[in-house]
C-alpha cells in the first residue's frame, strides 16, 4: 500500500527565503523608482533648454 503525500507550495521553506523574494521585489520597485527619477530630470532639463 502506497500512501500520498500532499504538500502546500511553500510548505517546509523557512521564512527566510520568502524575506528573499521580498527584498528583490522590494530592489526592483527602487530601480524602477530610480530609472523614473532620472527620467524625469532628462525631462526637466530638456524643458529648460527649450527643446521640447
């Protein structure tokens, strides 16, 4: 007789690796920030040189 073992995802991870995935979404969410600031400053000086 074979007896199936169910696991839930996630199940028997420490909390650690979750922490994990949330830093790296959390350094994502920066870089995008940063790549938005910057962005925006290309802007700025683009509108005080006239250009657009």
């Amino acid at each position: 007789m074979t007896q199936e073992v169910t696991r839930a995802p996630g199940d028997g991870e420490p909390p650690e690796s979750r922490w994990g995935i949330l830093k790296a979404a959390a350094a994502a969410i920066a870089a995008g920030a940063a790549a938005v600031t910057a962005l925006c400053a290309v802007v700025e000086v683009l509108l005080a040189l006239g250009v657009i």
